[in-house]
C-alpha cells in the first residue's frame, strides 16, 4: 500500500483517544479544510508506508516512535536502535507511532507536542 500524495486533500493519521488528535482534527475542521482520515490503530500502517512515512517526515525514524509505551521497551527497543528496527517495531506495534501526522501531499509533519506544527503545511 501507498499513502496518498494529492495536496488537496490532506490525511490525517488520527487516534480519537489522543488530545493532540482530536485538537488538530478540530482545527483542520474549524479551517474549512478537506481532509480524509485513517484510524492508524484500526487500520495500521504496513512496513512500507511507514518506510513511505518516515521519508515524508524528513527526520529520524525516532521522531515517529512514542518511546514511553510498553511496547517500545518490550521490543527491545532503545535511542541506540536503527531507524529500520524503529520502523519495524512501529508496523508490529501501532500504539509506538506517534500522533497525529498530517500528510499533505509529498510532505508529513507531527502535530506534537503542538499542532501547529502539523497546520504548518498547509
């Protein structure tokens, strides 16, 4: 699978559960923008697209992996870990991936700890 790269039409990589989601939703919503969503935790990313994903970021495989969860410390996984090892726990273990993203086009930013930062590519 492939993640989408139309510019008109942002993805949001959501988890309703999650603040920082929600409240960029929100304000994609308040914008008036476009938008389809994915619930990555329902349906997740396979290792391709999260390869896809961490180009798209332009940062560490680090930047994408939420490294206080169980799952991370039961991988195995540490700041020492490879960016292939990251990405493969993340595709083995949805919750690691950290939220939301939004992709626009050829371009993803985290919305984290603020999501302005993610509003940033439109």
């Amino acid at each position: 699978m492939t993640l989408p790269q139309d510019p008109a039409r942002p993805l949001l990589l959501h988890n309703p559960r999650c603040s920082k989601s929600r409240a960029l939703h929100a304000a994609l919503e308040e914008r008036g923008v476009a938008f389809d969503t994915r619930l990555y935790l329902e349906e997740p990313l396979d290792r391709e697209e999260l390869a896809e994903l961490h180009a798209r970021l332009g940062a560490p495989a680090a930047r994408l992996v939420r490294s206080k969860e169980a799952e991370y410390a039961a991988a195995g996984l540490s700041a020492a870990s490879s960016d292939d090892e990251l990405l493969d726990a993340v595709a083995a273990h949805p919750r690691l991936m950290e939220r939301p993203v939004l992709l626009v086009g050829a371009r993803a930013a985290i919305g984290r700890p603020d999501p302005d930062a993610a509003l940033a590519l439109l």
